[in-house]
C-alpha cells in the first residue's frame, strides 16, 4: 500500500512540483480535484474535472490523482446525496431494495424520473458543499506542499 501511494499519488505530484508548478496552483488543483472526486453522478468525474481543469486553468494530472483517490467516496456520499437532494426536491428515493423493487413494478418511467429528480438535487447539494469545501481543502493542503517545495530544493541543493 505504501508503495502505490507512493508511485500513484506522491511521485506524480512531487514531479509537477519539479517540473515548476507553483504550490498555490497545485494545492488549488489537489482541492478540485478531491472535492470533484465525489461529484454524485457515477461515471461523470474524469469530465468535471477536466472542465474544472480549463476552466480554472488548473493542473489536470494534479485533478486526476485527486480524483481517483477520492473515488470510493464518491460511493459513499451517493446514497446519502441522492436522498437528501430527492428530499428537497420531492422526489423520495426508495429506502430499501423491497421498496424499489415495488417502486419499479409500479411504473418503470416514474421511478426513473424521480432517481432523475433527485440527481438533480444531489448535484445541488453537493454544489452547495463542494465550494466552501474546496477553500477549506486548498488552506490545508498549501502548508504541506509548501514544505515538500521546501523538502525538495534543500535536497537538490545537498
């Protein structure tokens, strides 16, 4: 495991550094990139990202490593968004698999269109969280990228 991190998600970032993006960018790049990891469309985030990407002007293989590393909470939230966001929107997402299963029986285009409804919601409750959260996110991750930049040239200096 310490190794994949490594190889996966240091190694490249620590090369962008090199290659001279600034700590700002990167840690702006790292933050979209969490933040878009856990966007509640399954399938959509690698094209969220890259729009966020062109954007913002940010680092796209900084969002990717973001991305994939944030994945399985994406799996996570989506529950949790789809029924709060089906909530506001009054489209009740079924709560268990019996319930879905009778939601289906009863009319396949209905419950498509309620999951829709609350995607849709989703998208707003996660929008309503994701700005903030990628401040928070980049005010913390700045500190530690700007003391691996500072890692990074006393060893190239020795």
């Amino acid at each position: 495991m310490n190794d994949f991190f490594r190889t996966r998600v240091l190694e490249p970032l620590l090369a962008q550094l090199k290659a001279g993006i600034t700590p700002q960018k990167l840690a702006t790049s790292v933050a979209v990139g969490a933040v878009v990891g856990t966007f509640p469309v399954l399938g959509s985030t690698t094209l969220v990202g890259l729009a966020c990407g062109f954007g913002f002007r940010l680092n796209h293989l900084a969002i990717q490593v973001a991305l994939n590393i944030t994945y399985p909470l994406q799996l996570l939230f989506l529950i949790p968004l789809l029924s709060i966001g089906g909530r506001i929107l009054g489209a009740p997402v079924p709560a268990s698999l019996d319930a879905l299963q009778a939601q289906f029986k009863a009319g396949v285009w209905a419950t498509l269109q309620t999951f829709a409804q609350a995607t849709g919601g989703a998208i707003l409750v996660w929008l309503a969280l994701a700005i903030p959260l990628v401040f928070l996110l980049r005010r913390l991750l700045l500190p530690v990228i700007a003391k691996l930049v500072t890692r990074l040239n006393t060893t190239t200096l020795v």
